[in-house]
C-alpha cells in the first residue's frame, strides 16, 4: 500500500515561491509518485516475515527428513555388512 499524496496541491506548493517552474514542479512530483510505489509499508513487512517463518518452517522439517534418511541409510548398510 502506497502513501497517497495530492499531487495538484504538492505542485502548486513548488510554484507558489518561483523557486520551481510549473515543468520542475511536475517532474518533481512524478519522481516522487514513482518512488512511492517502492515504499514497503508495516504491511507488507507483515507479510514478508509470515513467509520467511513458513521457509524457515520448511526448511527445518528437511534438514530433519535428511538427517533421518542419512541415519537410516548408515543403520542399513551397516546391517547388510554384518556390522
């Protein structure tokens, strides 16, 4: 979720002291609404560390699974030499 701006009333806020023309007014005010859509909001921060603990989840049930079948597999071939 993007924070939303007035972008009219950002622009007339660049003109209105002459320190920014009406054209370096709107490219300042693009270059920000596009910088805008990259903002992570607590949301979306949220989310992404609900995800990483369901990887982290996963992965610990497979390294257990792998360590349990490298057991398994050592057990078995010791047992097959008559160790």
């Amino acid at each position: 979720m993007a924070i939303v701006i007035d972008t009219l009333q950002a622009m007339k806020a660049l003109t209105e002291g002459g320190v920014f023309t009406q054209a370096q007014a709107e490219r300042i005010v693009d270059v920000v609404a596009e910088a805008n859509d990259d903002v992570a909001t607590k949301g979306d921060m949220k989310e992404l560390r609900a995800d990483l603990e369901i990887l982290r989840r996963d992965i610990t049930i497979k390294m257990y699974v792998s360590t349990f079948s490298a057991a398994a597999f050592v057990i078995g071939a010791i047992r097959l030499m008559g160790i």
